[in-house]
C-alpha cells in the first residue's frame, strides 16, 4: 500500500471533530467535568455514548498506523526525534499555559458549588498551580497540579511511542499472523476479546485515571491498540476486510448500543445490577466499540481514499492546534455563558461557534509566527520548506496523531 491514506487522515479529522463536540457536551450532561451548565441534564447522554466507547482508540490505531509509516522511511533514532520534537512541546504548552485557566475555574465553580466565599487558595493561583503547592480537594477528590487534563492522549501518545522502539522487528513479521487471526469474522471477533478481557478483568481493578503512573486499563487497551494499528499498516487484507464488513459492523454498533442504552435506562443513578449482567454488558460495550471503528474504517477507506486537497490538507495541519486549545476555550467560555442565563439552544450555540472561532484564531496565529509553530504541533518553517524541495517518496503516513 504506497498511496498516501487520504482515509485515514480524514478518519482522524472527523475523530478529533467528534471529541471537540463531544466536550461540548460534557458540559451539557450530568456527567462530572470541570465546569458545568445550569442547564446540565440526562438528555444528550445517549448520543454521547454513541461515540464515547471507541473514538479513543480509533485514534490510538490510527496514530499507530501513522508511525509505522514513519518508521518505515526514516532510523529508529530520526523515528524517535520527529515523535518527540512534535509531541513534548505541545504538552509542555498545555501543562504550562493553556491547562491552568481549565484548572482555576475548575476550582471556582467547586467553591461556588458548596456556597463557599471566595478562597484565599484563589490568590497566587498560578504560581501555586506550577509550584504543585496548591491542591484543592472537595468531597470527590483533589485537583493535583500542574496537570494535563485533556492532553493525556499526548502523553500517553509519547509514553507508547518510546515503548514501540524495542518492539518494531517484532511487529513487522507479525502480518502474516494477522492475515490468519482477522480473516472473516475473525476480524471482529479477535480484537473484540482483548478489548473485551481487559474490560473485565483490568477496569475493575484500576478504573480509568490518566493518571499514566496507574492507569493500567487504559495501558493496556490504548497501546495495545496503537501496536495492532502498527502492525495492521501496510496490510491491505485488513482495510479491505473492513471495507466489506463496514454494513454488517454498522448494524451490529447499532444493536450493541441500543442494547447498552435500554441497560443504562433499568439501572439509573447509583443503583447497582447484579455481576453478572455487568460482566455481559461490558462485552456488549467493546462490542459497540470495535464494531464502531470496522465500520468507519471500511466506509472511509470505501469511499475516502481519493479524496484530497486543499481542504484536507488544511484540516490536516489544524486538527493537532484545535485539539490543543479547544478544552480551555469550552471551560473558560462556557464559565462565563452560564452567568448570562441564556435559553440553552443559545447558550450551547454560542459555545460552538466561540469554541471553533478560538481554535480558528489559535492555529491562524501560530501557525505564521515561525517560533510558535512547534508549540502548537506544527513543523518549522524550515523543515515545511525542506519537504517541499523533496522528491516525492512512496508510502507517506497519515499526518499527525
């Protein structure tokens, strides 16, 4: 496969799309989060749970494809400082800059939640926020600082990627192995029981935290996901596997998660259904999962894979800035909307077009200051020039991830 997967750049677009919508919502549910609407209710959860179970590790397989073209084509050692020159200053950014505001307001409106006056813990903020010497705890936990709230896919994302170096020779014999595990409805049962196995036996255990120093579910799930997209890369058998499986996936992503909606429904709140149905219902969830993300790969590699240009292209490059910036810009706006009282279809109007406007702003911003540029995930002037002068190479990756 040496065309450049114009589907699975697309894929990745559409799921960081998906995640700046779906944090939108999160200020919108009962579920708990940094700031809250008055107007938080039960009714969009249903739709959040549509996406919630697997645009995640969509983006761990993807980002997992995306550096096994990268290995492909450059040393271990050029591998590993081309993921960590595009990742650490990033993060670095976020902890330092754009994560505090999420985390003061965060704090805020804990305070106001217990109708507690203004804290002295509010001076000083940022310094105690990079000092790590202000800890604010309530009733459900502490807010530890400095943190990296939604940038933990990007830690994570280099914590893999470090992980990978030894493994490479490994994962570039396995596809042979692969053809064997994923042939017919292999494709969906196989990935289904890992996914399923550490559902069971590892999330009772260690919950899902970001925390990357406990956080072995997710370990285990997202990196093993991001070695099988590694490893599933150039190997044409899966995608188009995917391709004529994508209705059947569809259907049965759709069954999973009716199915999981009418659970949630006879067992709100905190009330507790028996082990057992857990355990079936666990299934159902990585079911809906792995299904969701057969089917988008089949019907973007269908119908995507020559679609390019100038709008691709742009989105490519803006996705990694809008993601960066586009928590804080929800926080801080939606903090702020919320004391205006609006009705709630203007209120969330408004926080969708401020959010994509900020991102806008942000990427535009960056992206013509050459010094800034690396801060927000982007290439440097020089190496953007370096690339243009370069003959054309076979089998380039999927930007990003």
């Amino acid at each position: 496969m040496t065309e450049r997967r114009y589907d699975l750049d697309w894929l990745r677009i559409g799921a960081f799309g998906l995640l700046i919508f779906y944090h939108v919502g999160m200020f919108y549910v009962t579920w708990d989060w940094h700031v809250k609407s008055s107007h938080a209710s039960a009714l969009i959860e249903p739709i959040m749970q549509l996406s919630s179970p697997w645009r995640l590790v969509l983006l761990f397989l993807i980002s997992g494809v995306a550096t096994r073209f990268m290995a492909d084509k450059i040393s271990t050692w050029q591998l590993t400082k081309a993921r960590m020159g595009r990742l650490w200053p990033p993060l670095l950014l976020a902890m330092f800059v754009i994560v505090p505001p999420q985390s003061y307001y965060e704090v805020v409106e804990a305070l106001s939640a217990m109708h507690a006056p203004q804290s002295p813990w509010l001076d000083d903020f940022y310094v105690k926020y990079v000092t790590s010497s202000g800890h604010w705890c309530d009733a459900d936990g502490c807010l530890m600082t400095p943190t990296y709230n939604h940038m933990w896919f990007v830690a994570y994302l280099i914590l893999y990627s470090l992980a990978l170096l030894p493994l490479i020779p490994l994962l570039r014999r396995l596809p042979a192995a692969l053809t064997a595990l994923i042939r017919g409805p292999g494709l969906i049962i196989a990935p289904w029981l890992f996914l399923y196995a550490a559902r069971v036996f590892l999330m009772p255990l260690f919950g899902e935290t970001h925390d990357f120093r406990n956080d072995w579910y997710l370990h285990v799930t997202y990196f093993g996901t991001f070695l099988f997209g590694f490893a599933i890369a150039r190997h044409a058998t899966f995608f188009e596997t995917c391709m004529r499986w994508r209705w059947a996936a569809l259907a049965i992503m759709g069954a999973a998660w009716a199915a999981l909606m009418t659970y949630y429904a006879a067992w709100p709140g905190d009330s507790m259904p028996p082990e057992w149905q857990r355990i079936i219902f666990r299934g159902v969830r990585e079911m809906q999962a792995w299904t969701a993300i057969v089917a988008a790969i089949g019907f973007a590699h269908r119908h995507l894979r020559g679609h390019d240009g100038p709008v691709r292209r742009m989105l490519t490059a803006a996705v990694f800035p809008f993601y960066l910036i586009h928590q804080t810009i929800i926080v801080v706006a939606g903090h702020y909307l919320n004391e205006l009282h609006l009705p709630v279809t203007v209120e969330a109007s408004l926080l969708i077009l401020i959010t994509f406007a900020g991102c806008w702003l942000f990427y535009d911003l960056g992206r013509r200051i050459p010094f800034l540029r690396i801060w927000i995930g982007l290439p440097s002037r020089a190496k953007t020039a370096r690339a243009s002068m370069a003959p054309p190479r076979p089998g380039p990756a999927p930007s990003g991830g």
